[in-house]
C-alpha cells in the first residue's frame, strides 16, 4: 500500500493545499496530512484548530486521514508506517529550501522518497502567509480559503 504525507504548518490551511491534498490523495494509496506542531514557531491557529480545520474540508475523502507531530518528520512518518513524502512546488523559489528538505529526509531514510507536484496554476501565487498578511489589513481573503474559514481568520485580527 502507498501511504503518503503531506506535511506542513497549514496556518492556515488554503485552497492552494486543499488542492494539493485532493490531487495527491489520487495518486496515493492513503493520504495523510501531517500538521506540524512546531512550540518554536508563533502560528496563528493553535494545532487544534488547524487540524480541525483540515478535517473539517476533508471529510468527504475517505483515503485521507489527519495527524499532527512534534519532532522529525522521518521519525513521524516511521510511526505512522509512511515512506512517501508529497509537497507542492509553487514557483522556482521553492526548490532550493524544498530540495534541501527532501535530500535530507532521503539521507535519513533512504526508503524516504519525496514527490513533487506542481501548485495549480489557480493557486501559485497563495501562501498561508499571503493570507495572514491579508486578514491583518481586514483585505479580502475570499479567494484564498474556504468561507466557513474567513470569520476565524479575522476574529485572531480582531477584524
Ligand atoms: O508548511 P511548511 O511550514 O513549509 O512545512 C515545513 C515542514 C513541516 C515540511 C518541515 O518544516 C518539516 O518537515 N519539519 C519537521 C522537522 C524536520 O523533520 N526537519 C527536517 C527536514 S530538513
């Protein structure tokens, strides 16, 4: 059986990923989209809500499942029994820091393969970042997220 991560931060999660977990959970056997809980890193939405967030718009995809870790991503997917890596390349600057991930998840675990695929091009430009930045300034977020999301995000602006 193909079982695949797609890991990340997903604060918050956007169309761009929610595209990505569609079109990955095509090729894989079974999905699983792996939230980072990263105590380092200020995210917006505590790991609860990000996860409930994803489950939330994945629901009706009955390969796809949801689950948070702390720690290396190799240890992780060693846990859940995962050996493919998937991630979404949105531009050229992407590949240098996606490169380095995946040759050295590769390293770690040489039965550890990444797959790439390509952001529509609908979403190429969205980052969650993109969408924090929006949501600060009260800016239209509609084309970003799902509506069910928009009123979360501005309530963490207070807007
Ligand atoms: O959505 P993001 O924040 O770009 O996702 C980055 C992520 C979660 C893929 C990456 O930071 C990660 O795998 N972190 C876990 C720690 C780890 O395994 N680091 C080693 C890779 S060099």
């Amino acid at each position: 059986m193909k079982k695949a991560i797609y890991p990340g931060s997903f604060d918050p999660l956007t169309f761009g990923h929610i595209d990505m977990i569609e079109r990955a959970s095509k090729i894989v056997d079974h999905l699983v989209v792996g939230v980072l809980h990263n105590s380092a890193k200020n995210s917006l939405f505590s790991l609860e809500e990000r996860v409930s967030m994803i489950k939330e718009m994945t629901k009706d995809l009955p390969n796809v499942s949801v689950t948070s870790f702390d720690g290396l991503l190799v240890d992780h997917m060693h846990e859940i029994g995962a050996n493919i890596i998937v991630r979404g390349l949105r531009a050229v600057t992407d590949y240098e820091y996606e490169i380095q991930i995946a040759q050295t998840n590769h390293v770690q675990d040489p039965e550890i393969e990444t797959i790439f695929l390509t952001t529509n091009l609908k979403y190429s430009y969205l980052s969650s970042t993109i969408v924090k930045e929006f949501a600060s300034y009260g800016g239209d977020i509609s084309k970003f997220v799902p509506e069910q999301f928009i009123q979360r995000i501005y309530s963490k602006y207070d807007k």
